[in-house]
C-alpha cells in the first residue's frame, strides 16, 4: 500500500508531460527490479511450466492497451 502512495504524486507531477503508457511501463518495471532480488534470494525464481507460456505470452501482447 505505501508503494501506491509514493508512486501517486511521481505521476501527478507527471501527469501531461510523460506519456501514461510509458508512466504504467515504469511502474512494473521498478517493481520487477525491487521484487527479483528478493525472489531470488528465497528460491522462487523460476519459469513457470511450458504449458503456460502461451497465456504469458498473450498477456505480453496485449494486456497493455494505449489510451
């Protein structure tokens, strides 16, 4: 939750200046780079099975929807 409240005055700042997909890219970005480290270290890192790469590949594709 603290997460969110930091991250809402970045994008009121930003708000007309940045375009917001490229605001909402930057969001998950920072998080995956927070969250890996500490995913790694508890040995949960891993490729989920073969069988559901094709929905994680269809929601790299077109989960993101420009406004």
């Amino acid at each position: 939750m603290a997460g969110i409240a930091v991250f809402y005055p970045i994008v009121k700042a930003m708000n007309g200046t940045v375009d917001a997909t490229l605001i909402a890219f930057l969001r998950f970005f920072i998080a995956s780079i927070l969250l890996a480290p500490i995913l790694a270290y508890r040995g949960s890192l891993r490729l989920p099975p073969v069988r559901d790469w094709m929905p994680f590949i269809g929601l790299a594709f077109c989960a993101v929807m420009p406004t």
